[in-house]
C-alpha cells in the first residue's frame, strides 16, 4: 500500500484486525460470547503472542479468564477500521469481475457500501446491476459529488486504468482499489492498494512448485 501519512497502526495489523473482525462474527451468530487468544490465533494460523500483540496495540484489553468477550471486540475492532458514517464506494467497470465485487460487498453488513458502478458500454450505463445504478464514466466527476463517494474500485481493462487516474484525482477520491494488473500512481493524500490476481496467483504457483520438488 502506497501514499499513507502518520499511519500509527502497522498495515500488517490492520489487514489482521479485518480478518478477526470477520471470525468473531461468525463467531457471534454461532453464540459464541468468549473467546481466548491461543482459539482465535489457532483460527489464523498464527501465535496467542501475535493476537494479544495486535490487540494492545489498539488499546483493547479484557478479562483474559473468560477471554474476550465476542461482541465487545467486535465493537471495538469495527471503530477502528471504519468512521461513524458509512463510506460510499463506486465500481469502475461492471465486466464480469466489477459485478462480482458488487455482489461480494453489498449485503455483507460493512460500513463500506457500493452506491454506483461507472462504464462506457451503452449496454450497461444507464441500467441497474444487482441493484447498482450504472453511469457512464464521463459523469464520474460529477456522480462522486452527488453522492458522496470516498472510495472507488478499478476493474476495468489494464489498458484503460492509466486513463482513470486524472479523473479520480479531480473528482476527490480519498481511496482507490486497483484490480488491474497496471500499477496506479497517486499523489499524496490518495491511499491506493494495487491487487494484481496474477502475481498473486504466480506467487502460490511458485510455493506450491518449490514444495512438490522439495517431496520428491
């Protein structure tokens, strides 16, 4: 992750905290109330150490006999990660990987919501995907406006993203998921995560290579 400014929370702990915010709450609608660090640690495949590291680190203590208290850490991991107020997000590209991040977020109880979705294709601007309305990319400036969006997520083709990044600047972004395989680059002030799928994938390839000569 690039352009973030007095950060007092290592991006390593952030992306953890988001992980045990998700397992307690699965935790919670299966009517967990307690849970102990070596339990939750053992849930992540890492250490109690690192669990209890994370959580100090926040300013989170409990009553470590009982363990923590489910729903209190929930609470307290949520007002972290997230402001008071919902954060709009648009959709860059409503191909078949755009309307899958749509799906995926909507409905999962963040205070992260996909309020639009932009693209050129006449076929989709104008229509509502799984209850997204549509628009086409040259009124993205003036939609963010309208609607508040803080954060967009690029799913266009490589070589269109480039284009995007003037618009999302003037338009005020204050965050950008980037799913392209092209790195973008934002002045200061932006906070962007480049998530390239096939270097992620050549990574695994590679582990999982090294470990079937290591058998043989």
């Amino acid at each position: 992750m690039a352009n973030i400014e007095n950060t007092t929370i290592p991006e390593k702990t952030i992306e953890r905290l988001s992980e045990y915010r998700r397992t307690l709450l699965k935790c919670h609608e299966q009517g967990i109330t307690h849970i102990f660090s070596h339990v939750l640690a053992g849930m992540h495949g890492i250490t109690a150490v690192q669990v209890r590291r994370d959580l100090m680190l926040i300013g989170f203590s409990s009553d470590t006999k009982k363990g923590y208290d489910v729903r209190v850490l929930i609470d307290f991991i949520t007002n972290i990660l997230y402001s008071e107020q919902p954060m709009n997000m648009a959709v860059i590209g409503m191909g078949h990987l755009g309307q899958a991040v749509t799906k995926y977020f909507n409905g999962k109880g963040l205070k992260l919501r996909i309020t639009a979705a932009f693209d050129i294709d006449e076929r989709k601007v104008g229509q509502t995907i799984d209850g997204i309305r549509c628009y086409h990319i040259d009124e993205f400036e003036s939609m963010v406006t309208d609607l508040d969006i803080s954060i967009v997520i690029v799913s266009l083709p490589t070589s269109s993203a480039e284009s995007l990044v003037l618009p999302i600047i003037n338009a005020g972004i204050k965050g950008v998921l980037n799913f392209t395989s092209a790195p973008l680059n934002f002045p200061q002030g932006i906070v962007v995560e480049n998530y390239d799928i096939t270097t992620l994938l050549e990574k695994v390839a590679y582990f999982v290579k090294v470990a079937e000569e290591n058998n043989n």
